[in-house]
C-alpha cells in the first residue's frame, strides 16, 4: 500500500465506525474503498468482514448496560445469527466468484433502500411499542438466521434488518434492542471472520487498518456521528453504494 492507501483505508474504517454507530452500514464505506483501491470483490469483501469486528466489539461494550438481563434471549437468538453466518460465510466460498459480482449489486442495492427507509422504520417501530408481541418466537429465529445468512455472505446493513426484526418481534425499549442488535451483529460477523481467516484470500494490512479506524470511529461515532444531520449521512451512504454498484458491474 502507498501512504495514501493506507489513509484512505484507515478513514473509511472511522468512517464506518461512526456510522454503524448511527444507521448500522459502515460496510458501505470500507467495502467500496477497497474495490476503488484495486481489490478483487472477494478479497475486499472478506478483509473488510474480518476488520469490522473491531467495530462492532466497541459497539457492544457501548450498550454493555443495556444488555443487562438479556442473557436469555442472546443465546437463543445468537444461535440463530452463528448457524446463518456459518451458511452465508460457506455460500460466499463455495460459490463462483462471478456470482458474488452478480449477486452483491443486488444486495448493495437493498441496503442502501434500507438506508434510506430506516427513519420510517424506526418511527413505525416507536409508534407500536405500546402494543408489541409478547416473545420473539420461532419467527424471529428464522428471521435472525436469514439475517445470519445475509451477513455471512455480504454484511452491509444487517444491522438495519435486524432491528427491524427484533423491534417487530421483542417486547422491549429501542435502546435494549439496539443492544441486542450490536451484540448479534458481532456474533455475525466474527463468526464469519473465523471462517474467511482460515479459508478465504483475507488481506491482513486491509484487516489491520480497517480494525484500527472502526474501533476509534465506534467510540466516536455517539458524539459525532450524531452531530451530523441524518440526511447528509444517509445521502453519502447512497452514493458510495452507487459508486461499489458500478464499480462491481462494470468493472
């Protein structure tokens, strides 16, 4: 890497820090970044997945209060979340590559959809917690798999389908279930970093840069990240995940 490289890299890894730490799809910023820098999609994919953990480590000791009492419900849900990673994570390494560069445009797309429908979401979320279910259920298991699945194989935005799924299917506080969305993100995407470490092509100096920048922009992204009108966040998010679309499809 040129010095210019490894800034560029270690920004978008405070960059996505800060926004998981807000709408959760820091995956947006990093995985482009590296296919802007000449990775192939697999390797960029992969290295971002492994150095995101960093993230999403400080993100659950930020909700660490909130997770009080929940020991339960992550058990049974993280079950969920490991069994999905681990299918998405073999998909991603047993199918060809060129179906990841046909499949994740597709998947980019949706998330930046998320993205953008998130301020709904949560206002709908907000409105209903006076009448919520009783218990997540097996719906929310499956649901919690297939959004397993979907991280094991491309990460971007699980954390906006997870909250959706768990403040439809939980009785609990938002901020108790943005805890619990952190810590099943986490298992997620560690539990894929596992796999791709010992199976897929992981660039270490990408893994290090990006680990570096999320876990300082994790701390940060509470105090400033917030500071940032929503709008200006989600609108950058957008146009980097045009940007990775085009860049995936026509090379």
């Amino acid at each position: 890497m040129t010095p210019w490289e490894v800034v560029a890299v270690l920004a978008a890894g405070v960059a996505a820090g800060g926004i998981n730490a807000v709408v959760g799809s820091g995956s947006l910023i990093t995985f482009p970044t590296l296919l802007a820098l000449g990775y192939p999609p697999i390797v960029a994919n992969v290295s971002n997945n492994v150095g995101i953990v960093a993230g999403n480590v400080t993100g659950v000791l930020g909700y660490r209060d909130e997770l009080k009492g929940q020991r339960e419900r992550l058990l049974r849900l993280g079950a969920g979340s490991v069994l999905g990673s681990l299918v998405g994570g073999l998909l991603l390494l047993s199918l060809p590559a060129k179906a990841f560069q046909v499949i994740v445009p597709v998947l980019i797309a949706l998330a930046c959809v998320l993205v953008v429908a998130q301020p709904r979401l949560n206002a709908w979320l907000s409105k209903r917690q006076d009448n919520p279910h009783p218990h997540g259920g097996p719906w929310l298991w499956l649901g919690v798999f297939g959004a397993g699945i979907y991280g094991g194989y491309f990460g971007a935005a699980q954390g906006v389908v997870l909250i959706g799924l768990l403040g439809i299917f939980l009785d609990d506080h938002l901020q108790r279930v943005n805890a619990t969305k952190n810590m099943l993100s986490l298992l997620v995407n560690s539990t894929a970093a596992v796999l791709f470490a010992f199976f897929a092509p992981v660039d270490w100096w990408a893994v290090l840069l990006i680990a570096l920048g999320s876990m300082v922009g994790g701390f940060l992204g509470a105090r400033v990240g917030r500071r940032l009108p929503a709008r200006v966040l989600r609108a950058l998010i957008v146009c980097v995940g045009i940007v990775a679309i085009i860049k995936l499809v026509y090379g």
